[in-house]
C-alpha cells in the first residue's frame, strides 16, 4: 500500500512539483502512513495529489489548506477501517469496474436507492460514466425504513470505492480518469427530488463532512436528462446565482437527448443509454411507505401517533429529562409534549433526524448556559402578567433600540391565534450597532430574544390548545435592499452567522410564515413565477409584497389594516440617521410624512407642541405648509364592535407656516398608542421644514 514514486508523463510539471512540495510540508504524516500501511495510494499517490492542485486551479497554497483539511477528515475514526474495507473489496474482485453490490449495507439501501456506479463503457474521453436515476432514490423511504447511519456508511464507501477505480483507471490509461454523472429526472415531480430533511442530513453527515474533503476533481461532467420543464425553468432562473466554473461542468438536457449526437458519443453511445434507460425500477414512485404528513404547516395540537414518537424521543434521552425533572429545569417551552412535538414536526416527523437535532439542542444548551436565560425570560414574562413579550424584558435593550427597533410582539394575534413579528429593516443600523455597541451585548440580546420567543410560544399554545407560532413581517422600506439584495455589512454579518445558528439550534417550528414588505418589484415578479412553479409546501413559508401590504386584501386579513398602520407608524429610520426623538426640527420631503408613534397608559397624558417654518420659496409659491393628525389605536381588548381599534384624536388638519406655534394634548382613558403624523404627501414640489416637541 506504500506510495510508489511513480513520474506519470501525463502529469505536468506543477503537479510533480506540487507533490513534492506535500511531501515535504507533510513529510511526517507521509512517513507515518508509508511505515503502518496507510498510504493508500488512491489518495496519497502522485494522481490523487495532482487531482487537489487542478481542483483550486493551481493555487498551491489553498491546495496545501485542502490537503491538511483532508488529512484531519481521514484520521477521523473508523475513516481508516473503511477504506481497507473497500480496498479489499475491489482487489478481490479482480475488474476496474465497479457494482453497487461491492458497497455495505447494500442488502439494506436496494430497496430504497438505486444507481448504476460504473456503466459497461467508459465515455468517449475515457472517463467512467455513472448513472443516477432520481425515480430510484427514495429520500422518504431512507429516512422512515433505514438506520441512517448505514445509508451514511455506504454513501462514504460509495465515494472511497470511486476513488480506488479512477485511480486504478487513470494508471491503465495514462490520463487522470474522472466521472461523467448522469442524473435522470425521468418520471420525478419536484416532492420525488427535494426533499428537505434528507438533503440536510445527507448533505451534513456526507457531503459537507466526508465527500468534499476526501474527494478532489473526480466529477468533470454532469448532465441532467429528462428534466420536467418547471424544473428546467427554475435551473434557468438560478444560474444567474450560480458560479461559473459549476455552470462549465453542468449541462441541462432536453429529454432523453438521445437524438444528441455529441452526447450520445461521449456517454458511451445509444446502447449504453439506453441500457441505462431501461435499468429503472421507480423505487421511488413505487414506494409503499405511508404518504408523509406536512406537519410543518399544522397547528393542531399533537395527537396519538405523535405523542408516540414524542414518547420514544422521551425514552431515547431518558437520563437527560430524567434529571432536568428533578432539578425543576424540565422548561415546558423546550422539554413538554408540545416542544417535542415542534422537534418532530421541524424534520418532517423523521425520528432519527429529530433525535439528531435534539442532542444537539442539549449541547448547546449547556454550552450557552441556556438554562439561566430560560428561567430569567420565564420570571419577566410572568412577571409582566401577559401572554406576550417584549422588548423592554430583553436585556441591554435600552442600549440596542438605539440601533435596532421592532414590534417584538405585535397588539393583535392573527385570526388563528398566532403572534405577528414586525423587524423594520431601515431601523436595524448594523454598522452602528457593531462599532457603538459591546458585542456580547448584542449576542446576550439576540439570546434571550429566542428564548423569550420560545417562552411566549408556550404560553399562548397552551391558552389556545394548539401549536401557536409567531408570523414575522420583514420590513424592507428604507433598508437600502434593491435587486441585488439586501446591502452586506462584512464587519456584522459575519460574526452574527453565530447567533443565527445560535437559533436554529435553540428554537424549532416556533416562527411561522415570512412576509416581506416593500420588497423590489423585480424580486416580487421572480418570486410569484417561481411559486407558480412548485408545490405549496415550498413556498407557504414565504411571501413578498412589493408595496406596503395595504393593498393586499388576504395580508390585511392576517393583520388588520388597522394595526398595519400602527405597525408602519412604527418605524424610525435608523439606517438613514433618523433617531426617535421626542423634540427638534425635520426635514418632510415632498410627497412623504414625518410621524411619531407613542404608547400611553391609561391616565397617562401627551401634549405636543409644533411649528411649520417658513420656507425661502413661501414668496412665489405660497406658505408652506402641512397637515397634521393624530389617531389613537386601541389595545385589541379595549376594541368593542361599539369603538373601533382606531379612531382620530384630531382630523386631518392644514397648518401653514404663517399661522405659528400649534399644541394640543391627550389624556388616555385606556391603553393605547397614539400616531402624530405630519403629512407633506400633498406636495410635489416643496419640502417642508418642521420643528415639534412631544411630552409624556
């Protein structure tokens, strides 16, 4: 198994010199694998080496980067172990050819996943030509019927296997053999190719963590045949996003192609392809497994088959809740039946992911002392005596709203029950926050944010007797966000990447539906044709409205328009250098409004006082001038069919410049919040300038 120092002609001189560069940087690991065995030569020899500097285009350092990372990867445990397996299994069959059969567990993935690894003819360049029927991979039927961790094992041996032949290959023929990869869409809808909690997993325990690092340039053609015309479509509308060097590799063909001259030849010529054709079995299309409930988008409250798997997940980490239950940190809004049930529906009601989920949930947990801010959120939201949270329980909060502002937890729930998120986008100044604020606060902030949300959820599932779920309401009006997207800031959004993933390992199925408000018109038109396209469950989590959601009648259905206007009163301007003040002078731009939205108690007082100022233009084209209102938005348990939620303190009213200072108050008699709004949306020529000071 020893590495032979063999000068293939058909490597260049960047890839000897390359070799010898890693033998040299990595002559101990070199020595020591040579000494017990363990160069094997399909991944230590001069071909597997040259394949790592041609997969970076030459760039001998990130080549270096990728060999090291390849090294830590194969001196994983049991890494070692397998590759003896399949060497020994390809030596003892005595063929550079390849079968699925010659993988473990095979006896256990036939039944579920079919592929034909080494078709009979190598392709017109010489390459192995690989066959991927996609009517024989059922994700479902792997994930309800299999151990996973045997679909694991064989997928890497599946990987080592290619490595053993294409070098076995490359040394016959003198070139470096790589794979031609078939995919056959041929009788799939886009349920039978997608599937969410597979691709996940798979692309977790397989690709991301074995295949990538194992594996160097061994793919240099990938076709896609039969694919259905929406599918094509949406490739069409995503390769604008998708880098170049994969776009060379990628070729998406119309049916069969097997009137396709150039590749036909290059695929091993019509026989071949159509033996391939002819080796379907529809294993997917076949199977007997029972069809998957969309739990994700239920609220019911868990049920018998449900709480039966809530109760093997229970026995699966029996000593974990067993001991939570005696310390009293059994937090009904993370270890009930009902948070359970949030873990088995957030992976599709696949056990052996929702088991994997939830151990890793444990040991963030305990890594991110979770269990002090569960107790601390409960204490303030009990405290509180309501249902729902908000900002001010958050701590530094006084500190972040600063530069980032949100209605955590909206007045009104949904007709069904669920709380509304509304996050202004113009008011999250990123780049303020990072340079004004101490970064564990804002990480502190972000943490008891999805712990209080998660809290929340609880209480108001077991008000309602069902799984409520908090509806968020993405603002993008002046956030800065255009077609290209929403603009990046390098110094936040990269070290934020933690507390997002700080969420996704915390929190399941508590977030519903996404509305994205004031989106691009380009990004709205894409998005509806792309939800033309595929089933519902691919887009129900998503919605993008190019205006302000007033005009879409089943949007202000979900919200009320009347709490829609609170909520857009709400917003500051914080990423355009707008702050929430109290007194000063403004700026109202032609055609826009300036306005003030504050919460008042009841008994509490508000007076304000103002002045339009004169303009230089007031001579020629009259006084400047404004209309002022103010509207009051009743608490939706004060709201009676006999008063509306929101009724005017003072109507709609012009003020010109010439008429002075103009004041007035309000005392409320029940909680409420009141808008002041100073409307120039009559103008389309002037801007006006304002001057205003609020008390409380």
């Amino acid at each position: 198994m020893a590495v032979a120092d063999d000068d293939f002609e058909f490597l260049t001189d960047a890839d000897r010199d390359f070799v010898r560069t890693l033998r040299r940087r990595f002559h101990d690991e070199f020595a020591a694998r040579e000494a017990d065995g363990r160069a094997y030569r399909c991944f230590f020899g001069p071909i597997a080496l040259a394949r790592i500097l041609r997969a970076v285009d030459g760039d001998v350092e990130k080549a270096c980067e990728w060999f090291q990372a390849f090294l830590q990867t194969i001196s994983e445990k049991g890494v070692d172990d397998l590759i003896r397996d399949m060497t020994s299994r390809f030596e003892a069959a005595g063929s550079e050819a390849i079968r699925a059969s010659m993988l473990p567990h095979y006896d256990a993935v036939k039944d579920f996943y079919h592929a034909e690894l080494q078709a009979p003819h190598l392709s017109s360049d010489g390459d192995i030509v690989m066959y991927i029927p996609l009517i024989d991979h059922d994700k479902n039927g792997i994930m309800e019927h299999m151990d996973w961790d045997q679909w694991v094992t064989y997928s890497k041996a599946s990987t080592v296997l290619q490595c053993l032949a294409l070098d076995s290959l490359s040394r016959s023929t003198g070139r470096i053999a790589r794979i031609i990869l078939l995919f056959d869409v041929e009788g799939c809808s886009l349920e039978t190719v997608v599937n969410r909690t597979f691709l996940r997993a798979h692309r977790r325990d397989v690709v991301d963590s074995f295949q990538q690092k194992i594996a160097a340039e061994i793919v240099a053609k990938v076709y896609v045949i039969n694919l259905p015309w929406t599918l094509a479509n949406l490739f069409t509308l995503c390769k604008t996003f998708v880098p170049a060097k994969f776009l060379q590799k990628v070729r998406v063909m119309s049916g069969d192609s097997l009137r396709d001259s150039s590749f036909v030849t290059h695929c091993g010529g019509p026989e071949q392809l159509a033996g391939l054709y002819d080796s379907r079995k529809g294993l997917a299309a076949n199977s007997s497994q029972k069809a998957h409930k969309q739990l994700h988008s239920l609220d019911l409250w868990p049920e018998k088959d449900e709480l039966e798997l809530v109760a093997k997940l229970r026995t699966k980490f029996a000593d974990e809740f067993a001991q939570r239950a005696q310390s009293g940190r059994d937090w009904p809004c993370m270890f009930s039946d009902l948070a359970l049930a949030r873990v088995l529906r957030g992976n599709e009601g696949y056990f052996s992911e929702s088991v994997n989920w939830f151990q890793n949930f444990l040991e963030r947990m305990a890594e991110c002392h979770v269990d002090d801010l569960v107790s601390s959120m409960t204490a303030k939201l009990e405290e509180s005596g309501q249902e729902r949270g908000c900002m001010s329980m958050l701590p530094h909060a006084s500190e972040i709203e600063r530069h980032f502002r949100c209605v955590f937890s909206a007045p009104r729930l949904t007709p069904s029950g669920d709380v509304i998120w509304y996050v202004p986008l113009g008011d999250f100044n990123r780049m303020s926050l990072v340079e004004e604020v101490d970064w564990s606060h804002w990480v502190e902030f972000l943490r008891a944010m999805v712990v209080l949300r998660a809290v929340e959820a609880q209480k108001l599932s077991e008000a309602q007797g069902r799984m409520a779920k908090c509806i968020m309401i993405l603002d993008l009006h002046g956030s800065g966000t255009n077609a290209t997207g929403f603009p990046k800031v390098e110094e936040f959004d990269d070290r934020n990447q933690a507390n997002m993933k700080f969420m996704r390992q915390i929190i399941i199925e508590v977030l519903g539906p996404v509305y994205v408000l004031n989106a691009p018109w380009v990004a709205v038109k894409a998005f509806n044709w792309f939800k033309a396209l595929v089933p519902e469950r691919f887009s129900q989590k998503l919605t993008l409205l190019d205006g302000d959601g007033t005009s879409d009648p089943d949007f202000l259905e979900l919200v009320s328009e009347s709490q829609l206007r609170h909520l857009l009163a709400t917003r500051v301007g914080l990423v355009s250098g707008e702050t929430d003040s109290n007194s000063g002078e403004t700026l109202v731009a032609a055609g826009d409004c300036f306005q003030r939205c504050r919460d008042l108690r009841s008994g509490e007082t508000i007076t304000w006082t103002f002045s339009v100022i004169p303009g230089d233009g007031d001579a020629w084209l009259g006084a400047s001038d404004i209309e002022f209102s103010a509207s009051l938005w009743l608490h939706p348990e004060f709201a009676q069919d006999e008063q509306p939620e929101e009724s005017q303190v003072v109507d709609p009213t012009m003020v010109q410049a010439s008429e002075g200072e103009k004041s007035g108050s309000y005392t409320a008699s029940r909680d409420c919040v009141i808008t002041l709004r100073w409307s120039n949306e009559h103008s389309r020529l002037r801007s006006k300038s304002l001057q205003y000071r609020i008390d409380l």
